[in-house]
C-alpha cells in the first residue's frame, strides 16, 4: 500500500464560468469562480467507508481506463507535464484510488477539471500538504498547458482552464489577449436580497456537440459578425462592470447579455427552463444565463430580489441553489 494514504483528502472545488462561454472561443475576455459548494478529492476504497461503493468502484474503473487508454501511451511519447510520477498513479489504481465527488457531471461545473486537479497534486506536487502554491508562486501559463493535457482525455480538446480554477481556489479573470490573471472580484454596495444563483435543468448535457455547432454556425459570416460586434462587447461589459463595482450598469448589460442568448443561442437553453428565461426578462425581477455549454446542466441567475425568487422558483417546483447572497450583520 502506498504511504502516503493519509494526505488524500484534500477537496479540490467545482468551478462556474461567470461570463465567457462561447465568447471566448472567439478571444473574449472570460470570468471564472470556485464554487466550494461542490467538490471532490481522492480517496481510496474501503469498504468499512461511509460512501457509496458502487460509485466509487465505478470511479476506480474509470481511472484506470484513463491511464491505459490516455496516459500510458503519452508517457511512452513523452509527453506527460514533468514530474508527472504516472508509474505511481497506476499502482494507485491498483490499491483502489477513486475520485469521491459532489460534482454532477455533464453540468458545467468542472467535475473533469477538478478530478485533473487532484491528480496534478498528487502526482506532480506529490500531494505532501493540503496547502498549494499561492498564485504568486505559480507559474501560470505552464500549469495551464499541464493540465490541458491531463484533461483532453475527457473533451477531446482541453483549454486547461477548468482545471487550473479547481486548482488555485481563486478568481480568475481572462484578458482578451488571453492572459490570465488571479483577480479579486471587489464587493460592491449589496443588500440581503442580493444574489447570484444555480438552476437545475434537471438533464446532463456533453459539451462537444454544442462547442463543435457554435463553430461550425461562426463560418456563417453574419452570425460571426453578431459575435464579433455584438455578444463580445456585451461579454466584456459585464465583466468590467462587475470588476469596476458599477452595479447598475453591471445589472444592465447582464440583462441585454440573456436577451441575446435568448435570441441567438436558442439550442444551448435547456428546454425545461424557457419559460422561466423569458419571465426573467420580461419582469426585470431576475435573470438568467448560460452556466457553460448549455443544453442542460445548470443554468446562472442575478437578481436583486433573492427571497422573492427563490419563493416563486419554488412555488414551480424548481430548487434554486446560491452561489453568493450577501449577507449582513
């Protein structure tokens, strides 16, 4: 058994694109949060463990089919991120390593990301504490690339993005240049009633298919125009806004931002929560918008009335899960 059991249980967050989901394909800027309320870590099975041993042999067969099917021939090609030590991460399998998880898949919150996360501690950093680099310390755009890497396995392509969020724990704001910067998101004056917060579509969703559609509709010259002169700049407002702490401008361009997925990008919003969509934009009590790929998964609300929403979201049948509420003393 390996010895070094006893520092596996360290969570690794889930994570939420604020704002950039598509846009940045096409080289906006792009926001990005840990999200604490799901999480995952390693672990090794047990069975006088309290967890669900189905999930967690599952977990293990899909680790190993990662390593043999991925890995291994990259690390005959050399191509794995230095340090990377997979010789112990196959042993691991063995002695039965799974990935205990919160974080529904196929949902938009990086459980493929913070699984790659976990992984890059383990057997990069050597998993020796459960503290990480702090962003000062880290090389940014290098770890980026490594757990690209280790994730295209899952997306066939991988922008590293996901994974490095779940790993440093911290905001992340993406420049249109597409530098990467550790960012603090500054708190502006809210009030109790004051909330960002998650929706259940209630169906998982693959993001290939979508991202691959979104190229394939930016070869048709008037949709990429509208992305270009349009969506972008309504990306990038919401974004500075937010950061310059304009809260009224903020609230306004996240409203034409949801009006215009809710005219161009008609396929990536969950059937099930059209109606509610479009309440939100016609009644100015809340809005909504894509959380990732869309299609299903969640989707991202803001609202100025939380207690209100929630009631009414409720009333419907639909659980609305926080993601900030101020609160006050």
């Amino acid at each position: 058994m390996s010895a070094n059991k006893g520092t596996l249980n360290n969570p690794f967050y889930s994570k939420i694109m604020l704002f950039g989901e598509y846009s940045i394909i096409c080289g906006s800027m792009a926001l990005t949060i840990p999200y604490s309320h799901f999480n995952g870590s390693l672990n090794f099975i047990n069975k006088n463990q309290y967890t669900d041993l189905d999930f967690a042999r599952r977990s293990n067969k899909q680790l190993r089919e990662y390593y043999q099917q991925y890995l291994q021939p990259i690390a005959e090609k050399g191509g794995l991120p230095e340090k990377f030590n997979h010789k112990l991460f196959g042993k691991e399998i063995d002695e039965g390593l799974y990935f205990e998880s919160s974080i529904p898949e196929g949902y938009g919150l990086g459980s493929s990301g913070a699984l790659v996360a976990a992984l890059y501690h383990r057997y990069v950093e050597n998993g020796k504490s459960s503290s990480r680099p702090s962003a000062s310390q880290l090389d940014i755009p290098k770890l980026k690339r490594d757990l690209a890497i280790l994730e295209s396995w899952f997306h066939g392509t991988s922008s590293g993005i996901d994974p490095l969020i779940c790993y440093m724990r911290h905001p992340i704001f993406i420049k249109e240049d597409q530098t990467i910067l550790p960012i603090d998101i500054p708190r502006y004056n809210l009030t109790s009633d004051d909330a960002i917060f998650l929706i259940n579509s209630g169906k998982s969703i693959k993001t290939a298919p979508l991202v691959d559609q979104f190229i394939t509709d930016c070869e048709d010259s008037e949709f990429k125009n509208r992305i270009i002169n349009e969506y972008i700049p309504l990306n990038n407002s919401c974004i500075q806004s937010l950061i310059d702490a304009d809260i009224e401008k903020f609230a306004k361009e996240v409203r034409n931002l949801s009006t215009f997925q809710a005219t161009y990008f008609k396929r990536m919003i969950p059937p099930t929560l059209e109606m509610e969509w479009m309440h939100g934009i016609t009644t100015g009590k809340y809005t909504l918008k894509l959380c990732g790929s869309g299609g299903g998964g969640f989707v991202l609300g803001f609202t100025h009335h939380y207690k209100e929403v929630r009631d009414w979201f409720s009333e419907k049948g639909i659980e609305i899960i926080p993601v900030y509420q101020y609160e006050t003393n």
